[in-house]
C-alpha cells in the first residue's frame, strides 16, 4: 500500500509531523520521571506508554480526517460551536480548567473551543464573502469570537489570548475592513498593556503590604497569577529554584550540540519539564542545534499551511487552513520564547512535543483538516491537468491559475449555503 493512499495531504508537512513526534517521544519519556514520582511512585514506563497511545491515536485522526472531504467540516461547524460554548460555561461553573469524564479521564473544553472556534470562523467568512467590508459582518464576528474569548479568559489568559489573536488573523485574511481592524488591533494592544500593568502593580503593592499575593479580591480570580508571572519575568531572582530559571540552566547547559537524549539533569528538578518547559530539555539534550531544528520544523509547516491556503481554489478552505496553521505557529513560538525567556510564563505547551491528552488530540483533529484541503487541492490540480490533455508545447501547469477547471466546482462557498447540507457535487 502506497504512502499517499494511506497518508493524504501534503507530504512536507507529513515529514514535519513525524519529526515533532520523535521529539515528542523520545523528550516526553526523558523528562516523565518527576510527574511519575509526584503520582505516588508510578513508573515512567507506564507514563510514557499513555502519551505513546495519545501520539498514535493523533496519528490515526489525522489520517482518517485526510480522507474526509473537508467541506463537511462546515456542516458540524455551528453545533461544534455551540456546544463549545455550553462546555466552557460548566467547566467555568466548576472553577477549573478541565472536566473528569467516565472511561476517558480529564477533558479541557478550551482546546474543543479552539479548533471548533477555526472552522466556525472560516464559514462564517465563506458565507459572507461578498459582505466582508460590512460594519454588520465585523461586528458579528466578534462577538462569536468574543463570547469564546470571555469564558476562556477567567481560567487561562494566555489561551484565551492565542484564540482571539488567530481567528481576529483570520478575519484579515478574509478581506474584513482593513481600517476597522487596524484601529480594533490597536486598541485591543493598549487595553491589554494597560490591564496586564494595573495587574502587575497591583501585585507589587499586595507583595509589600501583605505575606501572600491576594487570590480573590481581584476581579478575575487569576489575575494574581498572572500579575507573579509577570513580576518574576520583569523581576527575576536568580538564587530561586523556579521552573524559569531551571529552564534557563538547561538551556545553558545543552551547548550546540547537546548532552545527548535521556542525558538530561534538570527535567527531573522541574514539574513542567515535560510539557510547559520541554523545549528547554530538548535544547539541554540536543542543543542549540535541535533547538533550531524544531524552530525550523515549525516555521516549515507554517509557510506550507500558507502555500496550501493561496492555492485552494475554495474560501473556506484556504481560510481554514490559514487559521489552523497560524494558531499552531504562534502557539509554538510562544512555548518556545517562555522557555528562553523572552515572554512570561503562559502555560502554553509545545504542539505535537508536549505531552498532553485534549491538546494533542485536537490539535491533530485541527492538521487533519489542513491535510485534508491540500489532498483536494491535489486531485482539483490532477484533474485539472488530465483534462487539458497532452501539452503540445510542454507547458507545466499553473495550479494556481484562473483558467483551471477542476471537476469539482472551483469554489467550495456555494456548497456551504444550500441548506446547511449539500456540501459536494453529486451529493
């Protein structure tokens, strides 16, 4: 059986993936041995073996959702939405970030609500295509986006954030008014500066005055969290055994090339060290080296989500895959620039390294749809080419070009309207 009957899609981003997984396996099962001791002397092994099960379950979704012809993906586009919204408002109403569900284990309806967020997103721009400059359609925007946004934000800031910055990206890759974005953006930046500041001098001024940062007298019951996390970063101490600085000490210690893999010392100090922390232990193990290797990696797969989004011929499709490759880039630059310490800690793992059960799983749910447009975007340009017939003056084709004719309709917008339900050709 061929590779690509197995596995459709782009095949860089294929390779790109495999790679993440190496690093995910071999990084996760150095790192694992703090969280097994903290869990009551389990075994690693064991650990491991569950993360390893979460990596091939990935693997399989991402390879059943390539063979799904992604303008389904809109159908389940508004009850993904909705039902992200319900997930959220109990999860907030329990006070936490994560819910228990019988045979499946802890569940986090935030990384539900970030992919369902992408694809709702994407239609709502498909089916207004022609109505995007609309004060109307903005506004309307925002508000879906928004109401995602408030009840991430009171749990964790840092996902909330990573939500709205993508799919406000979206917006502009749509062809949203370009001056109402602009001054959105500008304002949005300066009530964030502004609030993360009050956060912080608040913070400052109950360290003082107080033997414990406050927790509930703040509007939002994290923001003493956030307002330490700052002033470590603004601050830091450098005789504090905390994971920052442990990381830091990693990173120092790995050189080019790096210790060697399982030759880590500082993952077993740090409770993060296989999730939050992880890319510091790869550069411990690897070196700057394998540290600009997954760099690499990930800005690789970020420009062929760009490559895949201008050549779809469909807007849904390009803009879905624009919004899911920009959210994995930026969360993957953020990780990272925690790790080197060039942001405050925000709790936001390492896609497709990190372990994790919701996160990577969804994340893959997300890659199986970017897999999913590039397969069709490569029967459209196959087609396309067995149809013009031999090139007397062996001309190659422009997959991009306007005159080419697949045997699908060209625009995948008009299968989104008629009726919610007829998605494709034929059907």
């Amino acid at each position: 059986m061929k590779f690509s009957k197995v596995f459709r899609g782009d095949r860089t981003i294929w390779v790109v993936f495999l790679l993440l997984t190496v690093f995910s396996l071999v990084e996760v099962y150095s790192s694992i041995g703090l969280l097994a001791y903290s869990l009551g002397g389990a075994h690693p092994l064991s650990l491991f073996l569950k993360h390893l099960a979460i990596v091939v379950a990935t693997w399989v979704v991402v390879a059943l959702a390539s063979h799904v012809n992604y303008r389904y993906f809109s159908r389940f586009a508004v009850l993904g939405f909705w039902a992200s919204i319900v997930l959220l408002a109990v999860v907030l109403m329990m006070g936490g970030r994560w819910m228990n569900i019988p045979l499946v284990g802890q569940f986090q309806p935030s990384e539900v609500a970030k992919v369902m967020l992408v694809i709702f997103v994407a239609r709502m721009l498909a089916l207004k295509k022609d109505q995007t400059d609309d004060l109307g359609t903005f506004l309307s925007l925002l508000i879906y986006i928004g109401g995602i946004v408030v009840l991430v934000l009171p749990e964790n800031f840092s996902t909330a954030a990573l939500i709205f910055l993508s799919c406000y990206l979206m917006m502009l890759f749509g062809g949203v008014n370009r001056k109402w974005w602009w001054r959105l953006m500008l304002a949005g930046l300066l009530l964030v500066g502004i609030g993360l500041g009050v956060t912080y001098v608040r913070y400052d001024h109950s360290r003082l005055t107080t033997e414990v940062a406050p927790q509930q007298e703040q509007l939002l019951e994290r923001s003493s969290t956030w307002g330490h996390r700052i002033y470590s970063w603004i601050n830091p101490d450098p005789d504090e055994l905390s994971q920052e600085n442990m990381a830091r000490m990693a990173i120092a210690r790995g050189g080019f090339f790096g210790k060697g893999p399982g030759n880590t010392v500082h993952a077993r100090l740090m409770t993060q060290a296989h999730n939050d922390f992880i890319y510091a232990i790869i550069i411990e193990e690897t070196g700057m080296f394998g540290g600009l290797l997954v760099f690499v990696l990930y800005s690789v797969f970020f420009f062929r989500c760009i490559r895949i989004s201008w050549r779809c011929k469909g807007r849904f499709g390009a803009l879905v895959v624009a919004g899911f490759g920009t959210m994995i880039y930026i969360q993957a630059l953020a990780n990272m620039c925690v790790a080197v310490g060039v942001l405050p800690v925000t709790g936001q793992t390492l896609p497709f390294i990190s372990a994790g059960g919701t996160a990577y799983l969804f994340l893959g749910c997300g890659l199986g749809v970017i897999q999913s447009v590039a397969a069709d975007e490569q029967n459209q340009a196959i087609a396309a080419a067995a149809a013009e017939g031999p090139d007397d003056n062996n001309t190659p084709t422009n997959i991009g070009s306007p005159d080419t004719t697949p045997t699908e309709p060209s625009s995948d917008d008009e299968h989104l309207v008629v009726s919610g339900r007829r998605i494709a050709k034929g059907e």
